[in-house]
C-alpha cells in the first residue's frame, strides 16, 4: 500500500468523527453591540427584541443573544 492510499483510507476513516452537531443541538447566538448603555436604548432594545419575536426567535428559548453595551467608552 502506497502512502496516498494509506492517507486516503486513514482521512475516510475519521470522517464521522468530523461531522457537526445535529442542528437541533446548535442554538444561534446573535451580537448585539451599541455604543450606548442599556439604560438610555431601553426602547430600541425592546423593539429588537419584538422584531425577533415576530419571526419566532425568542432569547434563551430558541435564540441566545450576547449583549456588549460600550456606554460612550472608546474601544
């Protein structure tokens, strides 16, 4: 048996241990990131927030959202 064949069958061997995860066992993370704090866009993040309801994503059930509020800081 040649190399190449050998890495052929070694590469085909692991290639179930590399297929992802069943997609229902992956929930989507949205990043939301302002330049504001969380206290001054109350509203907007509430409309956000009701937007994703509309098309069926509703945070910690079938969606999570990672928040980053910089509050006027410079990055």
């Amino acid at each position: 048996m040649r190399r190449r064949e050998f890495v052929i069958m070694f590469a085909q061997a692991q290639w179930p241990c590399r297929l992802p995860r069943e997609p229902s066992d992956v929930m989507p993370v949205i990043g939301f990131l302002h330049a504001g704090s969380r206290e001054e866009n109350t509203k907007r993040l509430a409309a956000f927030l009701k937007g994703l309801g509309n098309g069926g994503f509703v945070d910690g059930l079938n969606v999570t959202i990672d928040y980053r509020w910089a509050a006027g800081n410079d990055l």
